[in-house]
C-alpha cells in the first residue's frame, strides 16, 4: 500500500466498521500509532455489546503470549453471540508472528483477529503479509510530515464540523510537531472549551487555553525575520530566551529550517510556471495555506533564492553549534542572535 494513501484507507476502513462490514484479520502496522489505536479501538469498543464482551473479548499482548495461544483463542467459537474479537497490541512483541499465516489463510468468520504491529511493518515479502491481504484488511501508517500537519488539523476539525483560522492552524503545527496524539489531544480540549455556539478556533483561544503565545511563536518569528521586522524578531528571540523550556532552540532551527526550505521550493516552482501564478495544489503540498502565499511572494522578493540557499546553511552550521561543535560557551539565546542577525543582514 503506497504510503501517500493510507488515511484514505483508515477512513474507507472506519466507514465500513459504522456500518458492520467486518473483516475477519486486521494487520494495522507502522510508525503512527494513532490511526492503529482508533481502529482497534473503535473495534473493542462497538462489535460487541457489554454483555457479549464478557465472553467473547479478548485482549492479549505480544510480550505475553505465543503464536499458538493467539491461534487457539482465534479458533474458539463465539458463546450466545455472533462474533468474538480477539486483539493482539504491541504484536511487534510476539515471537514467530509469521506463524500467524497457518491460521489468517483460513481464518474463521465467527472471530475478528486484530494485530496492532506499532512502529514498523511486517515484512511483506512473506506468508503472513500476503494471507491477510486475501482475507482480511492491512492498513500501513505513516509518520505525517511537517508541511502536511496544518492541512491534517484543518481537515480533523471539519470533521467534527469546527473551523480554524490559518493562523491558529499552522501556529499548532509548529509548536506541537507530528504526534497526532498530542494534536488530537489538544484540539479536542480546544473545541471543548469553545464558548457555546462558536465553532472556530482563533489563535486568541489557543494562547488562553493551552499556552502557546499568539505572538510570541516560531511563527510569529518566521515572519519577522522574513518580512525584515527586526525589531519584532528581537522582542521573539528575547522571549524565547527568557522560556527556554517552551521554545527549545532545537524546535525553533527546526521550524526557521522548514520555512526557508518552503521559501526555497516556492523559488523553484516560481521558475518553472514563469509568469503563470503557482497553482494552489502545488502551494499545498509545501504545507503552504493558500492564505499566506502573499506573505511568501514578498518574502521571495526580499530574499533570491541564492540568499535563501545561503540561510539554509546558516541554520544547518548553527544547528550543529547548538550541539557543541565549534562552540564552547555561547548559549542558546545568543546563539539564535546570531543566526537571525546573520540572516537578515
């Protein structure tokens, strides 16, 4: 399964489990657990009712159990229901999983076997991989990428029928990284708290309710440096100096690396359309809201792409002063002088 599409899986897959279209194997595997635990749990949650689990739920793990002990409760019929579920987390754990073929090539259509395989996949080369394709479902994850963050908050909200100002949305994206857990976690605490009748999230509300500054921000910083603020950019780097536990100067190279990385894509795509404006899907798939091209378009007249080539290296050069190469006492703060100095002049 190409690795592009599998949250068009996951939703096709979920759609089917609300209308009890049930596979009897569910391989869910890869590096991002969060679509792993909706799926089994949305499966541990709704086949059965509570009277039914009582007898024919079973969770096991893979540190505690063998193949056969997996291929024995699979293999037990369902009692005064019609279907058991029998879920096998951390599978990434047990021993001789490939084992599992024997059973998943002719599973029995009275029991719901899900494997959660976290962190990687199982080789698809072999038996196991290729059996559960025939008769049951394989759903593959993937680690979002940085620019896909803020279209995937955009997208999770409007399906829970809520909006967020573009702002906001990237704002969350930059300071809360890729785990989907911890994007989830807060924006459901977001909408939450949302007064009654509102359904928009401003950047206002993400400041009051979980801290994260609508002004003093990587964002707020990229947009200083490359709108030539410098006063606005030294009060940021000053806050962050003054809360280096909230903005760790590794999450804010990492974020001025990004921007410029998105500043120099623009540039490519600017030389290869000519005088035709860039069209909004290939902004998107930058991880750029159509929303702030502006800002970029005057950002790349400010900086060519040599001079933005030239600032990708200086952040990657002090990326590596930060971790002690070349640098015996400077800290922090005045590192990030330096480098926004060094930018802007």
């Amino acid at each position: 399964m190409a690795k592009s599409s599998y949250r068009e899986e996951y939703r096709r897959i979920m759609n089917d489990l609300r209308n009890k279209i049930y596979k009897p194997v569910y391989l869910l595997m890869g590096e991002e657990a969060y679509f792993i635990d909706k799926v089994s749990g949305y499966i541990e949650a709704n086949v059965l009712n509570d009277a039914e689990k009582s007898f024919n739920q079973t969770v096991m793990y893979g540190n505690d159990v063998t193949v056969g002990q997996v291929i024995d409760a699979s293999r037990r019929f369902p009692m005064m229901a019609a279907l058991q579920v029998v879920v096998v987390k951390e599978a990434q754990s047990l021993a001789k999983i490939e084992d599992l073929e024997h059973y998943v090539k002719a599973p029995l259509k009275s029991t719901i076997l899900v494997i959660c395989y976290k962190n990687k996949s199982v080789d698809k080369r072999k038996a196991l991989y290729k059996a559960v394709g025939k008769t049951g479902e394989v759903l593959e994850t993937a680690l979002l990428r940085d620019y896909e963050v803020t279209s995937w908050i955009t997208e999770y909200l409007k399906e829970k029928e809520c909006a967020i100002e573009p702002q906001a949305a990237t704002v969350l994206a930059e300071s809360l990284g890729t785990d989907l857990g911890k994007i989830v976690n807060e924006l459901d605490k977001l909408m939450v708290l949302l007064p009654q009748g509102i359904k928009k999230i401003t950047a206002e509300q993400i400041e009051r309710n979980i801290g994260i500054s609508k002004d003093y921000n990587t964002f707020e910083l990229n947009g200083a440096i490359t709108g030539m603020d410098v006063l606005k950019a030294n009060r940021i780097i000053q806050h962050f100096e003054k809360n280096p536990k909230a903005y760790p100067l590794v999450v804010t190279l990492s974020a001025l690396y990004g921007h410029f990385l998105k500043l120099f894509s623009l540039h490519m795509l600017k030389a290869k359309y000519r005088v035709q404006p860039i069209p909004d899907v290939e902004v998107r798939a930058l991880g750029i809201h159509p929303y702030f091209l502006k800002e970029y378009e005057a950002a790349m007249r400010r900086y060519s792409a040599t001079k933005v080539s030239e600032v990708i290296s200086l952040i990657r050069e002090f990326d590596m002063r930060s971790k002690g190469w070349n640098n015996a006492s400077t800290s922090d703060g005045d590192l990030l002088r330096e480098l926004v100095y060094k930018i802007m002049h």
